[in-house]
C-alpha cells in the first residue's frame, strides 16, 4: 500500500480498509448466520477489496499537497465506515460481537481455524513475485508506464493481495492496528526502497513486534490478558508520531 500510493503512513489501518472488512464480516454474520469460515473470510476480502478503491478513487480527486493528506483521508473513510457498522451492529443486537472482532487476539485462534491463515502466507509469495512491479509502481504512473508496465493492472492487483490479506487476518485474528505502517517504514529507513529484498525483513520485523506485544499483553496482569491489539496500538501510535515528528525534521 505505501508503494501503491507512494506515502510512508499508509497502511491497512490508516486506509480504512480493515474497517471495511469487519463491515463485510458483520454484513455476512447478519445475512447468513450459518455461513462458515471461509465464507466469511470471502466476503470480509470483497468488502475490503472495494473499501481500498474508493479510497484510492477518493485521492485520485482530491490535490494532495502534503504526505498527511493521504493518511488522513483514509483514517476520515474507515471512521465513516466503522460508525455505520456500529450503527449496524447496535440495531441488531451484535454489539458485543462486533467488539470482540475489533478486539485483536490469539485467544480464539484455536484448531480448526487458523489455518486459514496460510492465505496470507500464499499472499506473501504472490507478493514476493510481483515486488519489482510494486516498486516501479511507487515511483509513479508516469516512470512506470514509460518502461512498458500496465500502472493500472498492477495497482488492481496490489491492492486485491491487501484486501485478501485483511480480510483474513480480520476473520481470523481481529483488529491489529500499526504494524504494516511500523515494521515496513523501520526497514525501509535502514535498507531503502527495494521492496524484493525487504519483504523477508518485513515479515521477520511483523512477526517479531507482534510476538512480544502479545507476551507484554499476557504477563503484565497476570493471569488477565491484555489484548495485543491494545499493546500494538500503544507502541504503533508511538512510532507513528515519531515519523511525524522525523519527516517534519
């Protein structure tokens, strides 16, 4: 997504698009009670898919004059979205579902349904294969389509894999907030641009920055639990205003 947009703070939380997946997940709650897992994931990926083009469609309408533009209009979208899901959600008596969606954490992620989440790991290869297309991509339409690359073609096919890819982790693990705007802008300030060679660094720095918020959650009230959602937004937020504050330097 910061490719695709060419902006540091872009993310699938600052997007709106994991608010648009749990839009797709209540919608497919309410509809088809019985529906399983994998229709859910589906349906949450659609929802997702379509929240990430309109905003997309939504910056390519308006002059973005500053790199906070970007961030700020999907944060406004995913506000409007997540109030009429809640909305939704309060009407039909699935509040508490909802928040439990919203509430990220490994405690439900049980036999039976986390594998699903090798999606995300196929998600991860298709990117691997098509990163030298997403980092033409970020230097512009203009860079990229003078070099024979179909801008277009490869924007709609990075932004199906985040969709995909939110709407799994949403079904399966619920709301992580920050750590695609983290771990991707840490890397790339100690390695650069090169999204090929910094994939494998992304999901270690992922993978490692969830582990421990998860541990912090677990140990710090014992034998409660915190939500690593609650601790991953702590120390996003953090690190958020602390590139605020460096790229206004």
């Amino acid at each position: 997504m910061q490719m695709l947009t060419q902006n540091r703070f872009v993310d699938a939380t600052t997007a709106g698009t994991t608010e648009w997946a749990s839009l797709g997940l209540l919608v497919t709650v309410l509809v088809a009670p019985a529906a399983g897992l994998t229709a859910r994931m589906i349906v949450a990926s659609l929802a997702a898919f379509v929240g990430t083009l309109v905003f997309l469609a939504v910056l390519r309408r308006i002059a973005v004059r500053t790199t906070l533009v970007v961030p700020l209009v999907g944060i406004m979208l995913g506000a409007v979205v997540s109030a009429f899901t809640t909305f939704l959600a309060a009407s039909t008596n699935s509040l508490q579902m909802l928040g439990t969606w919203f509430m990220g954490s490994f405690t439900s992620v049980v036999r039976g349904r986390y594998e699903v989440l090798w999606v995300v790991a196929i998600v991860t290869l298709l990117v691997f294969l098509a990163a030298d297309r997403f980092t033409v991509a970020g230097l512009g339409r203009d860079v990229a389509t003078s070099v024979g690359m179909r801008y277009e073609l490869v924007v709609f096919t990075g932004t199906a894999l985040v969709a995909v890819a939110a709407g799994v982790t949403t079904v399966v693990v619920g709301f992580l907030p920050f750590i695609g705007l983290v771990v991707p802008n840490v890397v790339s300030m100690i390695r650069g641009d090169d999204l090929r060679s910094n994939l494998p660094w992304v999901c270690l720095g992922g993978v490692l920055l969830v582990t421990v918020c998860d541990i912090i959650g677990r140990t710090v009230r014992m034998p409660f639990e915190i939500p690593v959602s609650m601790v991953l937004g702590i120390v996003g937020s953090a690190v958020f205003i602390a590139l605020l504050v460096r790229r206004r330097g």
